[in-house]
C-alpha cells in the first residue's frame, strides 16, 4: 500500500506543471525550462520589448564548458556577432533565454547536456555530458517576418514605425524601392519621390503588395525573395537602364513605405471612392440629421476647380447630412467621415450632377462628369441618440421623421423614405420609460412606420427586408391587414407561395371582402399550379436522364 502511495505521488509530482522563473534584478538566477536551461541576469536592459524566434540578433558574447577554459568569443573581433534566433548555431541550447532578453541586457545561460547537443556540432571537442556556460549582451536586433508563411518572402524590419495601422489590400500606397540580384546589381529602382499603386494591382513584383501589407507608414525593411515571388521561371529583360534578372532568381529588395491612402467604397455599386490620405479622430461619424463642417475643394477630371468652400477667410460650410442639401456623392462620403479627417473623394455623375451642364461658382461643370472632391470634416454635431433623448423627445423626434418619410415617399423616393421611417421606429422601439399614454403613441408609430418602410422596400424590390417589417407590426398587431397582404406580396414574390397563401386567407377571414386580398390569392393559386407542374417537368426529365444513363444489364 505504501509503495502504491509513493509511486503515485511521484507520478503526480512529475507531472506537475513547470513554473518557470524569470529574473528580474541583477544577481537573480532562475530556471527557465523543464530541461534545465538557467539565466542569471547581470545587466538590466531597456524597454520592454524582447526578439522573438526568427528575429535577427546582434550580440558579444563568450562561451566556455562549465569550470573550464573559454571555447569561443567574438570579443576580440570589435563587431557584435549576428545571428538569427532558433537557427543552428552557438545559441541553439538556450533559444529560451534569448527571447527573454531586452535590449542591451546582459544575462548569463548555463545549458544542461540535455539541450547543449547543437554545440558541439560545431565544437566536436566538447563532449556529449558537457555543461556550457554562455554569457551574452544583446546590442540589438532586427525583426525578421515569415511574410507569407512558406519562406518565399523573409522581412527584415531595419526602422520601426510608432503608427499602428497597417496598409490593406484595397488601399493605395507610395513606396520607395530598390531591387537588386545576389551579386548587388540593381535591377530596379522607384523614383526618389517614390512610386503609387493600388495593392490589389500590384508593382514591379508579387513581393511588394505581399510584404507592404505587413507595415506601417514609416516602416523601412529588406525584403528577401524568392523566384515565386519575384520574376519567377521567366526572369525580366534588362529595362530603363538596369539589368537583367535571369530566370529562377532570389533578389533583395529594400522597401520603404512612404504613405499609404485607406481607400474606401462609399457606394455598393463602387461609383463613389473615398481615399482617405489623414485618419480622423475617435470612432465618431455622422448619423442623419447630423450637422457636418467641412471645407472642400471641387475638381473636374482634368483639375479645373469649379467649387470652393470654407478655405481662406470664409469659415467652414455647414451642412446636415442626408438632408439633400448637397449631392448625393458629397452627402454618402461626409456620412463616413471622423472629425479631423481628409479624404479624396471621387464621384460618378450618377451621384454628382448627371447628365446636365451646371455653372458653379468658378466654372462650369459639363454632362456626365466625374468630379473630385478634396475635403476636411472640420466638426460635427450629431443627432442625439435614442438613448440620450427622454421619452417626450422621442416620440417628437419620431414623427418629426414620419412626416419626411411620407413626402420623400411621395417624390418616389424610396431609399430616404425607408432610411425616415426606419430611425422613426428605432427611436421608439425601447419603451420602458414610457409611461402609458406614451406606449400607445410609440406602439402606433411603429406599426406605421414599419409598414410604410415595407412599402418602400416592396418599391425598392427589397423583398424578404419587406417580409420582416411585416412580421414586427404582427407581432404587435397580430390580425393588421395591410402588413398581412403587403407580407403575402413579399412572400409571392420570391416564390413562397405556402406562406403567401396562409397570410391571405387569413386576411380574408378577418375581411371576407377584401377584394385586393382575394385576387392576390387567386393569383398565388395559379402561379403555385404553374410551379408545381414545371417541378414536376423538371422532375421526370431528371428521372429520364438518370435511366438513360443506367449500364444495359445482361
């Protein structure tokens, strides 16, 4: 019994997890792995930041077996030794320890023989039991990327960037670059001002868009490559001046990123392309109804300014947003815009002044132009938010909204009568403060105007948005007919027509004599037959083509 005992604490004490220490003061001695590999730290680094496995490191360092003679240094050569960390080399056994270091820290590593192997491949003399002793100073080091994950494209970082965001694939970016084969020839060089592309096109090779992703603005670095990533199989001729690049060749390439340009699709369609060239600040943007400060310069195609405003003396324009008050172009993109920002933004005639000839206030603008707008969000005030309104506010704020819903939806215009009537039912949907009067006028603003919303949606061809509209004023109003016959018209038009003919014979059932209901439902019988016998087609020519198929049996 005894000896059961033991053995089990023994096996419970064996697996029990290893908590490594860390030193932390000058003098402190800890170990950092289950194998054994120790620090001791002499000399404090600074900062926080430490190199991980792969990065570049430059060290002086000296090596000896434990109790005896130095066995190699770099000391007496005036250069730290550089090396990459996790590599096969003098540092294999105490990768560990490297990548707890901090710059300019001095640290002492007494590695085991369980981890020593690596060392004396390179110093056969040391034998297999040996104990090393290893004191290191990190002088520096450089961050070392995997880019794309296969060794195809290594980065080496060579100056940092304090700025946090990264380049996308869909911005636009200018990079300065030069690119040269093994040997150092130069094989390609951007202009000093540097060069500007789209990362989703691509530049010179598939390694710049791949690695300047992976930076920041500011971000310089020297870019290993292979030939899938440079000019492959096929090389390049030689070109403007610079040589060659032979086929199935490695190049390095020393990339800066010197700007990039978040661009953004304001539009679905993409006809309206915002470029931001400064990121604005915090996360507010504009709501409708907002009041919007900016300054802009308007442009032609070929730079004709034909509109300025708020530069000078003259203070910021002033607009609210979704208010009609400016294109449409000009309002979607001020809609996506922080306070502090500036963007570039282009717009289609679509959106801007169509096929007609407008005279502003510097030129004229023709039919069908793109125009160019260059703008700062100098302020904005928004509208308050439903939460911040009491319940008084909202109910006002609410019809306030319903009424320009009705007159945008009799202008036909159904996508700012759907917007209307949407935030009219948002800023009633939370009732809980509403004494019951109130619940009365915002339950009959949200039946309203979430039937109307589905009228529009109905209009804008939005069918299964109309369908939900009408489930939520049913949720309210579980026999309201208009949202029973206008779900059944959703319903019928993507074709269900099971659940279209249920809300119309119950509509019917509430009126018997509404006439718009019973035609609608003799139409969804008819179209049912119609779908069912071009099924059942549909069916049996699969079952004919499945037989056709079949091996003749013997």
């Amino acid at each position: 019994m005894d000896d059961i005992d033991e053995e089990t604490t023994a096996k419970v004490q064996e697996e029990e997890e290893f908590r490594p220490f860390f030193p932390e003061k000058p003098g402190e001695e800890g170990v950092l792995t289950k194998l054994g590999l120790k620090k001791k730290l002499i000399r404090l680094g600074e900062g926080w930041e430490v190199p991980e496995e792969g990065d570049e490191i430059s060290v002086n360092y000296a090596a000896r077996v434990l109790d005896e003679d130095e066995v190699a240094s770099n000391k007496d050569k005036g250069e730290p030794f550089i090396a990459l960390v996790g590599q096969e080399n003098i540092f294999q056994g105490c990768k560990e320890g490297l990548i707890t270091m901090r710059k300019g820290e001095i640290s002492v590593f007494t590695i085991p023989p369980a981890v020593s192997h690596g060392i004396q491949n390179l110093y056969p003399g040391i034998s297999q039991d040996s104990t090393l002793e290893i004191e290191v100073e990190l002088v520096s080091w450089l961050k070392v990327v995997d880019v794309c994950g296969d060794g195809g494209i290594s980065k080496k970082v060579l100056s940092k960037s304090e700025i946090l965001e990264r380049a996308q694939k869909k911005d636009e970016v200018t990079v300065k670059y030069e690119a040269r084969l093994k040997d150092g020839s130069l094989v390609a060089k951007s202009p000093e001002e540097g060069v500007e592309f789209l990362v989703s096109e691509g530049h010179l090779c598939p390694a710049i868009s791949k690695t300047v992703i992976t930076m920041r603005k500011g971000e310089k670095a020297l870019v290993q490559v292979k030939p899938e990533y440079a000019f492959g199989t096929i090389g390049r001729p030689a070109r403007d001046g610079f040589v060659a690049v032979p086929s199935n060749s490695d190049i390095t390439i020393s990339l800066e990123l010197v700007a990039y340009k978040l661009l953004e699709y304001v539009t679905e369609d993409m006809k309206v392309v915002k470029k931001i060239t400064t990121v604005g600040e915090g996360f507010l943007k504009p709501n409708s109804g907002t009041t919007a400060q900016i300054r802009y310069i308007a442009k032609l195609e070929d730079g004709t300014i034909f509109e300025k405003k708020g530069h000078g003396e003259e203070e910021p324009f002033e607009f609210k947003v979704d208010e009609e008050q400016v294109i449409s172009g000009l309002d979607l993109a001020v809609a996506t815009m922080k306070k502090g920002e500036f963007a570039i933004v282009k717009v289609d005639p679509e959106y801007g002044f169509g096929n007609e000839e407008i005279k502003r206030d510097l030129a004229v603008v023709p039919p069908n132009s793109d125009l160019y707008y260059e703008i700062e969000m100098v302020n904005l005030t928004k509208v308050k938010e439903s939460w911040d309104m009491k319940p008084e506010e909202k109910i006002e704020y609410a019809g306030k909204r319903k009424e320009e819903g009705n007159v945008y939806f009799k202008a036909g215009n159904y996508k700012r009568a759907s917007l209307r009537y949407d935030m009219a039912a948002k800023y009633v949907e939370f009732d809980s403060t509403f004494d019951q009067d109130q619940k009365k006028i915002g339950k009959f603003f949200k039946v309203s105007c979430n039937l109307n919303n589905a009228a529009c949606k109905l209009k804008l061809k939005e069918y299964r948005e109309a369908a939900n509209l009408c489930s939520k004023v049913l949720a309210l109003e579980s026999e309201n007919l208009k949202a029973l016959y206008r779900r059944a018209q959703a319903y019928t038009e993507v074709k269900d027509m099971d659940l279209a003919e249920l809300d119309l014979k119950k509509a019917l059932e509430i009126d018997p004599e509404n006439g718009e209901a019973a035609q609608l439902l003799e139409k969804v019988k008819k179209l049912q037959v119609y779908y069912d016998k071009k099924d059942s087609k549909m069916f049996s020519n699969m079952i004919g083509k499945l037989r056709s198929s079949e091996p003749i049996s013997s």
